[in-house]
C-alpha cells in the first residue's frame, strides 16, 4: 500500500527489522527528511557522523548502511534510483526559515513535523538529530567546503528503498524549505514491504 505524505508535513511509524521501506518521490524534485530511532530504547538514534566514518563516504547510496550514535547499523539501502541525498544539514526549522527566508512566511518546517509526529513515540524536539535528507542536492566545494543547497535531481518516480537492521522508530517528511525543493512544495510517497 502507498501512503502519502501532504506537502510540508510529516509523519512517524514503526519499522520491524526486515522490513523495507520505499520512499519515492512522485513528482520529482521533492525532499524528503528522514529520521531513525532504535524502537526499544529511542535515545539511540541515526548518526551522520557515524555513517560518514564506517561508511568512509558523505555519498550515500546502494549497498551503504545509516549507523546510530551507538555504532550499531540501523538501515541499508539496498536500492536507489537518485543517488544524491545529503546527510549533513539539519531539518529545517521556524529558526532556519527565520535566517534564509526572511521575506517569505516562517514555517515550522521539517523539525516541527517531526516533533509532533515523533512525540507518541516519546521523542522529544531535544532529541531530533541531523536527517538523512532524500533526494537532497547539497554540494561541497572541494577548495573552500562550502556548502550549497540546489534543487533536486530526482525525478518523477524516482525512489530509495531501505532494509531495517533493527524494530526502528521512523519520521518521514515531505520537506518544507523553499531552496531544498527547488521553490515548489510537491508530497512524498512512501511503502513498507
């Protein structure tokens, strides 16, 4: 079954370990947050920092693994048709639309999706790290290491399917941030299997 994700929303769900997750993007140049949470115990958590140094690479893609802060592997992806996501920049926030978007309305953003999703589950907005950003386009300039946000190169229908490593807690957006999504707000899909 597919479910959607309302543009500039979110949600959160059980993951059993085994199971897959899709999450396609159904229109194209779409962002979408995503966040892990060990199910029996919630203060363990996806780590970029983690990732990046037993996945030696910030370029995640098919055959990487998404670590928790306690260097346990929590997903793998095991297929990508995008292979550009970003694990770096933190979800966007009222503060991120505050300092980028000053002309424009202050959203609560991909963080205060995730909060209200994320508090059945007993995850408080403390405890909300860096997301593994779907189909995010964040280049590093080799010389300097600056960062830019740039729209995504995803197009319609293009996916990541992930394999849960452990019973996961999972938050999922349809991300809100003008610039990440190339100025437009589109949902996001997504399926368990």
């Amino acid at each position: 079954m597919t479910v959607e994700i309302p543009p500039r929303s979110g949600t959160a769900f059980r993951l059993e370990e085994g199971q897959t997750l899709r999450v396609i993007d159904p229109r194209g140049m779409q962002v979408s947050d995503l966040l892990a949470f060990n199910a029996g115990d919630v203060r363990e958590v996806l780590s970029n920092g983690r990732t990046f140094d037993y996945e030696e690479t910030i370029r995640l893609t098919t055959g990487h693994r998404i670590w928790s802060n306690r260097s346990n592997p929590m997903l793998e992806i095991v297929e990508d048709s995008v292979g550009r996501h970003d694990f770096l920049l933190t979800p966007c926030s009222k503060a991120t639309f505050r300092h980028f978007y000053a002309d424009k309305p202050v959203h609560r953003g991909c963080f205060g999706n995730l909060a209200e999703a994320l508090a059945p589950y007993d995850v408080t907005p403390d405890m909300i790290p860096t997301a593994f950003n779907l189909f995010m386009n964040v280049p590093v300039e080799a010389e300097t290491g600056k960062v830019r946000v740039l729209p995504p190169t995803s197009k319609p229908g293009d996916f990541i399917r992930l394999r849960a490593l452990m019973d996961l807690v999972v938050g999922l957006t349809a991300c809100s941030a003008y610039d990440s999504n190339g100025g437009s707000f589109k949902p996001i899909h997504y399926e368990i299997g």
